[in-house]
C-alpha cells in the first residue's frame, strides 16, 4: 500500500495527501485505508498533514494545483498521490522541484518518471 511505503522510507516530515474523485466510493475506501496507516505517525507529531483534499473528477491539473497551493509556505518531504495517471501530479510536482526519488522527498502513486 502506499501510505505503508511512505512511512517506512519517510516516517517523520510534512506530508500531502490527495485523494481521488469525492464522488468514487473506491476513493474514499482508499483514503480511508491510507489514514488508518498514517493515524498513528500524525498522533505522535512525526508526521504534519499539510493538506489532504479529494481531487474533483480525477484531474490531475486539479490535483496538481491543490500540491503547489499546499506547499507555499512549507515544503513537503512526502506526496501520497492516489491518481493513476502518469502525468500525475507527484511526477509534475517532482520534476518542477527538480527532485528525483533519491533526494529528499518521497512520493506514491502510479506513476513513470
């Protein structure tokens, strides 16, 4: 799962979490199952949500948009991206940080970089 990647290879930072269409039950589910994971790391303060939204109908350029309006004032160590899209907003997000997996950021989703 990828909230159970993230905490093994980014356990303590500021994370964004976005989720798929609010109007998708299998979204919902899988939202609910990444906060069950995540829940124990943000009751212990190692993980700050910065932001967590559902992205309307599935756009990436929306959910792209929420990450770079999320991260003005923070930088986030970790994106959990449920958009199986692979122009999804983590590999946009990555490449316009100049970022690479090895650095200091981790990210999920169904992604090609």
């Amino acid at each position: 799962m990828q909230a159970q990647y993230l905490v093994e290879h980014a356990p303590k930072g500021n994370y964004v979490l976005i989720a798929g269409s609010p109007n998708d039950e299998g979204a919902k589910a899988l939202h609910g199952a990444q906060m069950s994971v995540l829940q124990p790391y943000i009751a212990r303060g190692d993980i700050k949500v910065l932001a967590d939204a559902y992205t309307k109908d599935w756009l990436p350029s929306e959910a792209y948009l929420f990450t770079l309006k999320a991260i003005e004032s923070s930088p986030a160590k970790s994106l959990l991206c449920s958009l199986p899209m692979t122009d999804s907003p983590a590999a946009r997000f990555q490449a316009s940080a100049n970022m690479t997996r090895r650095q200091s950021a981790s990210f999920t989703g169904k992604m090609r970089i």
